[in-house]
C-alpha cells in the first residue's frame, strides 16, 4: 500500500510525464530496478529483503536531492538551530556542493 502512495504521490507532485522521465533516465536505472525488484519481493512474502532493496533503491534515486533537503531542514525553527551546531555543519557543508539537476 505504502509504494503505490508513494508512486501516486510523486506523480500527482510533478506529473506523469516527468515521474516517468525520472524513473527511466539511464543514471537512475539502478535505483529504479532495485526498488521495483524491492517491491516485487514484498509481494511474495519476503519483506525483509525487499524492504532493504526497496530503501537501497530510494536512496540511490532520491541521492540527488539531499543537499537540498539539507538546505530546508537548516531553516526549519527549532531543528535548524540544532542543525547549525558545528558537528552537524559540517556534514551538510561537505556534500552541499554535489547537487545533481533534475
């Protein structure tokens, strides 16, 4: 239930044509086969191991937006002031200047 509210939620954000541009740009092919892989092996009763492909699939499709989740979280009220601390800056400082265009 929770992927096929994802999928209609990403597509219901940026459109039909663009969720399949993205999923089927040859860069993000890993990520989309092993999520689909991920999801078909939840169906057949090993969930498990399809909830790891499916999370290993996420992260390597969405590894391009992290610096900009990065950059809202920091002006976020009370986690942005946590964030700011120097520990946590400087994680987002390092990967801040690898954002990927969509």
């Amino acid at each position: 239930m929770g992927n096929i509210l994802f999928f209609s939620g990403v597509t219901l954000t940026i459109g039909l044509k663009s969720t399949m541009q993205f999923f089927m740009k040859r860069q993000n092919f890993k990520g989309t086969i092993s999520f689909g892989a991920g999801f078909f092996f939840v169906v057949i009763g090993w969930p498990i191991f399809g909830m790891i492909l499916e999370a290993y699939g996420f992260i390597v499709l969405f590894s391009g937006f992290w610096p900009t989740l990065a950059v809202f979280m920091q002006k976020i009220p009370i986690l942005g002031w946590i964030l700011q601390q120097p520990f946590f800056r400087s994680f987002f400082d390092r990967y801040r200047g690898k954002r990927v265009p969509v």
